[in-house]
C-alpha cells in the first residue's frame, strides 16, 4: 500500500534526520569547548556543524510533514470507507 510506504519513508527520514542532528550537535559541544576555530584549509568547522545542525532539523521538519500528510490521507480514506 502506498501509504505504508510513505508512512515508512518519513519514519525512516526523521529517523535519519536525528541522528544527524545529534551528530551535528556534538561537533559543535566539542568545538565549543575545545575545539579548533577553524581548519587548516581556511574552513570553519563550527560554522559547517550549525549548518549542519540546521539543515538536519529541516529534514526532520519535511519528513514529520510526510508522516502528517500520509497520516491525513489514511484517516480521509478510512472516512470514505465507513
């Protein structure tokens, strides 16, 4: 059924989303305490986990936005049936 399967992709999405979220936010924890400012090839790392963390947390947003709509969709569904 093509709702599982959306309801699966925006589990999995969030899911992924997360773990990269706490990843992003453990680089910054470490960069900020006592980390290096920036690399050696003129890069900041802290400036890329922010974006990091940033971008993590509008996948997150997207995939919630799946799982929703997925979720809406089913209930019309199951409205129309009855």
């Amino acid at each position: 059924m093509m709702i599982n399967n959306a309801l699966n992709i925006g589990i999995q999405g969030i899911q992924d989303g997360m773990q990269g979220v706490e990843g992003a936010a453990r680089n910054i924890a470490r960069g900020g305490a006592d980390g290096p400012r920036g690399t050696a090839d003129g890069g900041n790392g802290m400036t890329e986990s922010i974006v990091d963390l940033k971008l993590y947390e509008r996948s997150v947003e997207a995939s919630a936005q799946v799982v929703k709509t997925a979720d809406e969709t089913l209930g019309t569904l199951l409205d129309l049936r009855a």
